[in-house]
C-alpha cells in the first residue's frame, strides 16, 4: 500500500482554470515536497514547506501537518503546466506518490 | 539545469552485464540521494549519502546494486549482471545540509534498458 495517495490521478482542463492537487500521506514527516516532472523525465522543485503556505507566481502550497494532508494549487493555468506533480513527504528518504497527470488545453 | 548532472543519461546493456552510472550534485551541497523510477510510478527511494558516508539503503536495493561516494562529491551506482527488471530511470538528487528539510535538486536522469 503506498503511503502517498494523490488525487487525482489524471487531471484535464482548459486554460485559465483554476487547478488543485491533492496529497494525503500517513508518515510522520518533517517536511513535505512538490515537484514537477515534465516529459522526458527532468524534475523540478517546486515547494519544500513544513507547515502554512507558500506562493511562488501561480502555484501555491499548503499543508496542516495535524491533518497529513498537502494541496497544489495553480491559478490561471496554462498549457506550459502540463505536466506529472508529485508529492513527496520527507521521512529519512523520500516517499513519493505515484504523481498527477496534468494537462492543460488552449 | 538543476546543477547536478548525471551520465549517461541512456544506456542500453543485455541481461547479465554490469552498468555503472555517475552523477555530480551541485558542489557544495552534502547530502545525494539515488532514487528509481519505473514507467508510470513515482520515484523510489534507493539510497542516501551525507558526505562520503552512505547512511540508509532501501530494500529496494539488493546486493546487485552497490553505490559509492568515495570523496563525498560525485557518486557512483553500479548494477551487477543486470535484469530486465532493471530497467527504469535512474534519478540522483543532492541537497545542502543536513537538515531533512532541505530542498533537493534532481538531475536528468540516466534511462536503463536492459534487454
């Protein structure tokens, strides 16, 4: 069973959408990781944040570390944000959940 | 382009060969992480080394799979008389301190196939 559950899985949506991620995880962690996968495999961070909310342009993170619970959001979305997110609560390593399949149509 | 850079970025090899692949973190930072990634899945923790010392393995690495960072910069993975199982991107990650707090930068990825 992983013990990182991201929804959804697959996410379609037309430009200028408001988009949210979801992670649910059930270790104890220190702090939690979003990252962007493009096609091709490069990963990118996006967030490292241990509690509260950070903005970075359109993203923005949250997590309540109480609740085990972590949200993506991407406001005005563009098709430039197609991508896999990936959510990845930090133990000792890192446990990654199985990612999100975001695209964004014109 | 992270900084942390990883080769080859491909490498086909048959069954029973041995591979070895090298990836060179962002030169201060150290911690490196390896991790797997199969078609599909999210990245899989194998590995982690703070400076020269390797300081957790995962089940996921079995005795066929050795890494080492003899100078506490770059690192290496090698697989031995790999499988097909093996196939998968290979991912190196490095971050500053020693803080599991800090942000990890990922490399490019080296892509196995092993047929």
């Amino acid at each position: 069973k992983n013990e990182v559950e991201q929804s959804p899985q697959n996410l379609t949506a037309q430009e200028g959408e408001f988009i949210t991620i979801n992670c649910s995880y059930s270790v104890g962690i220190s702090a939690l990781h979003w990252l962007q996968q493009h096609p091709g495999g490069g990963i990118v961070s996006l967030f490292m944040l241990s509690s509260g909310k950070k903005k970075h342009g359109r993203l923005i993170a949250t997590i309540n570390i109480q609740e085990k619970h972590s949200s993506l959001h991407i406001t005005a979305s563009h098709p430039r944000d197609s991508a896999v997110y990936i959510c990845a609560p930090r133990g000792d390593g890192l446990t990654f959940g199985k990612g999100t399949h975001l695209i964004i149509q014109p | 382009d992270t900084g942390v850079s990883q080769n080859p970025r491909h490498k086909i090899t048959k069954r029973g060969q041995n591979v070895t692949f090298r990836c060179d973190p962002i030169s201060e930072h150290n911690r490196l992480y390896w991790y797997r990634q199969t078609l599909g899945q999210g990245p899989e923790f194998l590995t982690y080394f703070q400076n020269e010392a390797q300081l957790e393995k995962s089940r996921l690495l079995s005795d066929r799979f050795s890494a080492e960072r003899p100078k506490g910069s770059f690192s290496t993975l090698e697989i031995q008389r790999t499988e097909q199982g093996d196939s998968a991107m290979y991912l190196c990650a490095s971050s500053l301190g020693a803080d599991s707090t800090d942000t990890q930068y990922f490399g490019p990825g080296t892509r196995l196939t092993v047929l």
